[in-house]
C-alpha cells in the first residue's frame, strides 16, 4: 500500500500552505511533517512516497533544522522512496545529494507565472513542450554533475527548472505546480506586506492575468503512479 509522508516547509502558513495545496490534488493516505519544528517522518514507518515543499527560507542558510532534513532525504533517497521537492524542496533535494556547491542566490528571482520548456519526455512531468506555471524563488540549483543527474526542464531565468536523480524516482522542480491563481494572489499579497525582496516583480506577479497551464494535473497524476 502506497503512503505519502510530507515535509512542510513553509513558514507562515497563514500566506502560504503547501501541504492544503498538494493533498487537494494527490490522492494518497499521508502525514504531514513541519521541518521547521524539529518534526520529520520516521522512515520505518512505511512511506512509499515523500514530498519536500516550498519554503519562505533560503536554502544558502544552513540552520540546524534544514541539515537535518538534507540527512533524512538522503536516507529516503537511498532507501528507494519515491521522491518530489518542489522549490524549496527541490534545492534541499540537490543541496541533501550533491553538497552546498549547487545551490545559490538565483541573479534574479523568478516571480509569476513562468513559461517553463520541458526538455524531454518524462514519467513525472509529462511531455516535451511549453508550459505556463508558477513561480517564486531567490535561490537555485546549478552546478549538478550530469553523469548522476539529469536536467529535464529551464526556463527563461532559471537553467534548472527540473531535475532527475539517474536511474531513481527521485525529481526536483523548481516551479510550484501545486499553486492554484487564488493560491499565488494570496502568497504575493503577503510577501508584499512582509517586505520581501523585488517588491517590483511582486507587484508585477500579483497584478498581471495569471497563466496556468495545470501542469499539477500531469504530475499529480503521474506521481501516485510511480
């Protein structure tokens, strides 16, 4: 029996709630850990599958709570889990099997709805093409050595939209798929109010029309599958 467990990285729910997000969309029995905490899943406990969201952190900050974390994806990894970091999650993910030289300060953030070209066709992302998606990072992944990982997705700021660990179910994407128009409109309003950085792009992102081509629906839907 398949069984997600999901590491919540968020830290002010009240703007952004990653694990409400995927579990309207994944249709799996699953628990829900916040990282932040101190509270991880216990890997003993029969997870098939593992979901590390998004963060309003930043992954070049190397708290106690964010290693421990690296240590125990590194483990579901080996382990044979079935594994998606999205954001956040998906630079831990490179950050927990590749070290601190492949994530850094991204020269731009990507703010909005991104189009996004998927290189190849893929058992989790779907198809080879363009597609609209949000999106909401000051960070990235870069760097991987590509005889271990494969790069699968880029976009127009950002050369490692999506990754894949080789010959392991294991994927990093940077977008946020998960996040529907009404979802991004509330994450923006209060990064706004928080003062985030590039209140410009924000302002850009939470006024322009939102451009979501349901991706989630592809990955969803593959993802419970693997």
């Amino acid at each position: 029996m398949k069984k997600l467990a999901i590491i919540d990285n968020s830290l002010y729910q009240e703007i952004y709630n990653p694990v409400e997000d995927w579990t309207t969309r994944i249709d799996l029995p699953y628990r829900s850990f916040r990282a932040v905490d101190g509270l991880l899943p216990d890997l003993e406990d029969g997870y098939t599958h593992l979901i590390i969201t998004g963060s309003e952190a930043s992954i070049v900050n190397l708290e106690p709570w964010v290693l421990a974390e690296a240590a125990l994806v590194k483990e579901a990894v080996e382990r044979g889990l079935t594994v998606l970091g999205s954001c956040y999650g998906h630079q831990l993910l490179a950050l927990a099997l590749a070290g601190p030289g492949c994530v850094r300060r991204a020269e731009r953030p990507e703010i909005g709805w991104a189009e996004v070209e998927i290189l190849k066709s893929d058992p989790l992302l779907g198809p080879a093409g363009r597609l609209y998606v949000f999106s909401s990072h000051y960070d990235e992944v870069y760097n991987l050595d590509e005889s271990r990982f494969e790069i699968l997705a880029r976009s127009q700021h950002c050369q490692v939209q999506a990754f894949r660990l080789k010959g392991k179910n294991v994927w990093g994407l940077q977008a946020h798929p998960e996040i529907s128009p009404a979802s991004a409109a509330r994450l923006l309003r209060g990064m706004l109010e928080r003062g985030f950085s590039g209140q410009e792009l924000i302002r850009e992102a939470l006024h322009s029309t939102p451009r979501d081509d349901r991706w989630i629906e592809v990955i969803s839907r593959n993802f419970v599958h693997l």
